[in-house]
C-alpha cells in the first residue's frame, strides 16, 4: 500500500462524469503538496480524464496502471487503474445520468475493495450523484453508508473536519421530528465511543469531544424538553466514567462559540442542520469529510457534484487536495 519511497497510495474514485469530480481530481494531483504526502491513483475511466485535462488547466501524462503497486506517484502524471466499462455517450455534463451513476458507484465499491484488500492505504471519493447512483442501480447511494456497506462495517460516523475546528453528528439524513426519538442515551453513548476511537485515525487519540445539547437552553431543567436530562447527559456522564474526556451538554445555541475557551478538539452535534451549519460558518471553504469506525481510511470532500458549473474549469481543489493529503497521512487501525 506505499510506493517504493514510503509514499502511502491513495485511491481516488472517479467520481460523476456528469460533474466536477474528474476536473477537481485533475487540479489537485498537479499540486506539489499533494504529491509530496501521497502516491495518488485514480480508479476510473481513462476516457473521463483524457476528456477533462484542457477544462481543468493541466497537462499531466495519463499512465494507466495494471494494479495498485505499480503506482509510481511521479509529479507530472495522472496514474489510473482501469476497471469495467463507462459509456460515455450516455454522460452529459449537468445531467443526472444512470450510466455515470452505475459507474461512480462501482469505481466506489472498486476503491474500496482494493483497501480492504491491503493493497492502497486509503480512499478518497470524489463528488458522485445520489439520484444517479440510485438511476444506476446502487442501493447505497449515501456516502456514508455505501462506505459502510463495502467495508461491512455495522457502525460509523461522519466527522467533518476543517483547519482548526471539527464536528460530528449523533444523526445524520432523518427528518427533523425523528431527530429527539433518535438521540438516546445509548445512541449517544454509542456516537461517543466510535467518534473516540475513530479520531486516532488522524491523529487524536485523546480528544476533547464537546457534545451540544438538543433543546433550547438544554431544556431549562425540562421546561423547553427533557432529553438532556434524560438521554443525552447521562450519556455524557457514561462516557467520562469511562474515561473518555467529555464536556456537556453544552447549550446547541453557545457551543460553537465556546470551541477555544471550553479546549474542544471536535464538537458532538445532534442533528444535521444545528452541526453542519455551525462547521461551515467556521470553516467552509477547508471541510473534508471522514468516515469514522471503518477498518480503513475513507474520506470525501465535502460538497456534491456541482452540476451547474461542471464543465466550465471554474471549480475549485481545495477540498479534494486537503481530502488527498489528509488519507496520506490517516493511520490504518485494521
């Protein structure tokens, strides 16, 4: 899983060829940062790339790979190990397309595969469509949970990682009404333990986890909801007897304001919207998204496909490079 220098391979799926998958991936194995911390390979079309290098602005050399080891990680190059056939006839840029779905899909179970295996020390996905991805027959079309599916993980937990600060969540995709049955004391508990654990993986073995509470106010001693009382506080305190460092409940409404003055290395959100929107306004723009509680490494950058600017170069790699080097860099707990 490392090149002949100590480089780790990074696999990087091929993302939708309908959006800006392909065209960020290009742009990001062009810069030396990345080159520097990962031997990066692409499973997926040859074709998508030969198509997409004039819109992304480089000029790398295409060296098509027989399997994994053969990765050189040479500057200059764009390593892609083959599989399977794309029809790209059926793939047009902005469009929902089964064909692109099917295949991003699969170049998903593929990369995967190949890390499960040994035989690349991580994975990086690149933007795919879940309406495609469903076009195309996938059942998994979550990030998430088709990385959990592949890995055959029973359970994992999204965390959102940005320059200094961090966010995961107890829930992830559910409608708001659900979200207060959801959060359980052992949920939460659970949420806690994996988000402990899987944090090693890139580098924080001992965290500080700040876990916001749901209600207003934390429910003013139950006046405005009594889940902290009931669920999300003793789980709380189920995880410090455990040694696990844990502050709160803290407030929902305060807690991403108190990041530095409270040492917090992550916050634990309840919900999607209360978590996401909070790490975005801190960090949007440098958001990479880790699956924790998986056997190996699986990042993604945190946006989609982009479908109203593919095609037109415009579309930046931040995200893709920082998804790159942070894979390098992941430690493997399998």
């Amino acid at each position: 899983m490392h090149t002949s220098d100590g480089k780790p391979i990074v696999a990087i799926t091929n993302g939708d060829p309908c959006g800006i998958g392909p065209e960020i991936a290009l742009k990001a194995l062009a810069k030396s940062e990345v080159r520097q911390a990962a031997a990066p390979i692409i499973v997926g079309s040859p074709e998508v790339f030969e198509r997409d290098m004039k819109i992304a602005g480089t000029s790398l050399d295409i060296r098509l790979l027989d399997k994994p080891s053969d990765a050189s990680g040479a500057p200059g190059t764009v390593e892609i190990l083959p599989f399977d056939r794309l029809d790209l006839g059926q793939c047009v840029r902005g469009e929902v397309s089964a064909e692109a779905g099917r295949y991003s899909g699969a170049s998903i179970a593929h990369a995967i595969g190949l890390a499960m295996q040994g035989e690349v020390h991580s994975v990086v996905v690149s933007p795919n469509n879940k309406r495609a991805m469903k076009d195309g027959g996938h059942e998994h079309t979550g990030f998430e949970e088709i990385s959990r599916h592949y890995t055959g993980a029973t359970s994992s937990i999204q965390i959102l990682m940005g320059r200094k600060y961090n966010l995961a969540r107890v829930t992830n995709h559910i409608p708001l009404r659900e979200v207060a049955d959801y959060c359980t004391r052992e949920r939460v508990l659970a949420a806690i333990r994996v988000l402990k654990k899987s944090l090693a993986t890139v580098g924080l073995p001992d965290p500080v986890i700040g876990v916001s509470g749901l209600n207003p106010h934390n429910g003013e001693h139950g006046l405005m909801g009594t889940e902290e009382m009931t669920d999300i506080g003793p789980a709380c305190d189920d995880a410090r007897a455990e040694g696990i460092r844990v502050v709160g409940p803290i407030s929902a409404d305060s807690v991403f304001v108190n990041i530095d003055k409270l040492n917090l290395d992550i916050v634990l959100s309840m919900y999607h919207d209360h978590g996401n929107s909070g790490i975005k306004i801190l960090e949007f723009g440098h958001l990479i998204n880790f699956i924790g509680g998986l056997p190996v490494p699986v990042f993604t950058v945190s946006h989609g496909t982009a479908f109203d600017i593919a095609g037109q170069g415009i579309a930046g790699s931040t995200n893709m490079e920082l998804s790159i080097v942070a894979a390098a860099k992941s430690v493997r707990q399998s």
